[in-house]
C-alpha cells in the first residue's frame, strides 16, 4: 500500500484528526541512511509526527524540527512541507540498543531526555515562528503532544510507531494526532480518553493492514469520523545540483580558485538525502567565472 495521510473531523467537527501510514516514507530514509533499528525507530517516528505537522500548513510553508535529548543518538533534524514531502536524519544512524522492558525499540535511551523539541516555522512572512519544548519522555509521541498542548496550546493527543525487520528494513510505520477544538463536549473526551486506552500500539494497527481511515475509526469510532482529504506522503529532498553549484559559488573566486589548485575537483553531500554531488575541474573553473 502506497503511504498516504487523511485530514479528518471528528464528533461533529469537535475533534481535528490526522493519521497517516508512512512506512515507505521511513524506509527510504533507512536505505539512505543506513540507519540501525533503534535510529531507524527514532528517526521514523520524527518523520511521521512531522508529516503530520506538515499537513496542518497551507501551499508553500515548511517547517523544520530538531529533536536534541543529550542522548548517544545525537540531533534528529527533520525538514515537512504542506505537500505531504519530509526529509530527515540523525546524527549517529548507527545506534541501537537491546530492547526495552516492554520488549520495543529503546527510543528513550537513544534520544534522551536531557534537551529540547523545536519546531521553527517558514509560513512566507519576514520571521520564522519558533517554538521550543523540553523533552519530557524521549519516546517522540508524548514530546509531540507535549509541544502541540504547551507551544500551540491546542489540547492534542499523537502517537508514532516504526517496526524493522530482522534485516533492519521496515516493517509498518505511522502515527495519528488527535486535536480537540474549542468547546469540546466533556463526554466526547472521556471517550477518547478511553479509546486510547485501550487502542494497540500504532505500529500494530498497521502491521495488521488497517488504513489511515480505520486507525481513526479505531480511535474516534464507526461513524464518528467524517474524512475531508487523502494526500500522498513521501521521502523528497529538496537537495540538486544546481542548489550546490549556487552554493559554491557564494563562497567566491579565491576559495573557489583554491578547490581547483588543491583538488582538481569538488565533492558535496547532502546531509538530508546522502546524495553525492561531484564538480569537475572544468566545472569548477565554469563556476569560478560566476562568482567574479
């Protein structure tokens, strides 16, 4: 099943609810960058948390987010637009841990819980919004959910799961966020409240073939979900080589002049895609010419 996300209400429009299914999403990512199944857990639940986020913007915004706990992970930096597009990596893919207690991935350990959640916002206006939380778990659901509640004060509920296989492909992966708006009826959120008590891990619901619209079933009810956009999501990087060679050639004729007596070539990669990009002598000389 190719990955998609709903947009959806829910009890009349009293509840604004997201999921999406983003295993392949979070498999290209692991192919890209290699990573192990604790960073690949980390790293994909970052992933679809934000793909979500990305979808509660409108035609060009973007947001960026950067995960740092203080654990032997490193950052997660994750770059969503409102396209339904979202990039990521971490800073030591090559982390993994024993399981945890509850026999999962230990997300915890890896991440940490010493340092911040940021979310910085480019919504097309002179500044960015940015808004920062502390990390309270180091599991990514209950960070997100922390930050939508105490950042955009919006009273929110979010769960990412990622399962790897054996041979460190992905399994399933996806997540939901779950947002009261104003005036929510008190019946209404006990019964969501007991729902979520009861649901399985998100990562099961979808090793088990359940679609976006049915974990939102599962979580809001039969009847109780009204869908009002399907959009596909997807691994993109922003990254070309003509964004490199402009790059280049911002650092100007004698650094440029440099590279070609040094190397006789350039080589650039990109820490989003692991895409390399390489510039011949010639290549560079053309670039050269530019910059002057």
């Amino acid at each position: 099943m190719k990955d998609y996300l709903v947009k959806a209400l829910g009890y009349n429009g009293q509840v604004r609810a997201y999921a999406v299914s983003s295993t392949e999403m979070v498999g290209e990512a692991q192919r890209r960058h290699g990573t192990w199944p604790t960073a690949s857990a980390a790293l994909g639940r970052a992933m679809t948390a934000g793909v979500m986020m990305g979808a509660m913007l409108k035609g060009d915004d973007k947001l960026t987010i950067k995960i740092e706990g203080g654990g032997p992970i490193g950052a997660i930096l994750v770059d969503c637009n409102a396209k339904g597009e979202a990039r990521g990596y971490v800073t030591n893919p090559q982390t993994h841990f024993e399981l945890n207690e509850h026999g999962k991935l230990d997300v915890r350990r890896a991440v940490g819980t010493e340092g911040m959640l940021t979310v910085v916002k480019d919504l097309g206006l002179r500044d960015f919004f940015t808004g920062q939380t502390p990390i309270v778990s180091g599991e990514l659901g209950e960070d997100f959910t922390y930050y939508l509640v105490t950042s955009e004060q919006v009273p929110s509920s979010v769960g990412v799961g990622v399962l790897v296989n054996p041979d460190n492909t992905i399994l399933a992966a996806g997540g939901f966020i779950l947002q009261l708006m104003p005036g929510t009826e008190e019946e209404t959120i006990s019964q969501i409240e007991e729902r979520l008590k009861a649901i399985p891990p998100i990562s099961k619901l979808i090793q088990n073939g359940l679609t976006p619209e049915e974990i939102l079933e599962e979580l809001l009810g039969k009847g109780n979900v009204q869908i009002l956009e399907k959009m596909p999501v997807k691994f993109q990087c922003q990254c070309s080589k003509e964004r490199i060679a402009d790059a280049i050639v911002s650092l100007g004729t004698e650094e440029i002049q440099d590279m070609i007596e040094k190397e006789g070539s350039a080589e650039a990669q990109c820490h989003f895609c692991n895409e390399v990009y390489r510039f011949s002598k010639e290549e560079l000389i053309e670039l050269k010419s530019e910059a002057k």
